[in-house]
C-alpha cells in the first residue's frame, strides 16, 4: 500500500471544534446538536445544562 502525505492545514477543520477552536480529543458526539467536542460536552452541557 502506498501512503501519501497530506498537509496538515488540509484536515484542520476537520479536527478542530467550531466552538473553541481547540483540537478534537476522544470525540463524543452529542446527537441533539451534532456536536463532538469532548470538553465542551464534559465542561460547558454537563456543568451548566440550558
């Protein structure tokens, strides 16, 4: 198999969360919004539900 390399700036906004722009760590996907940032679901949704 033949691997190719890819610039990084090609895949960042795939891995990056829209709402603090940090990188995506042990994404979790939150079905109600389809949002998939870890901290924010661990520290914003589960601290201060809406």
């Amino acid at each position: 198999m033949d691997l190719k390399s890819l610039p990084l700036s090609r895949l960042q906004s795939n891995l990056t969360c829209s709402i603090c722009q940090g990188y995506l760590i042990d994404a979790t996907t939150i079905t109600e919004c389809m949002h998939t940032c870890e901290y924010y679901t661990e520290h914003v949704v589960v601290e201060a539900p809406p």
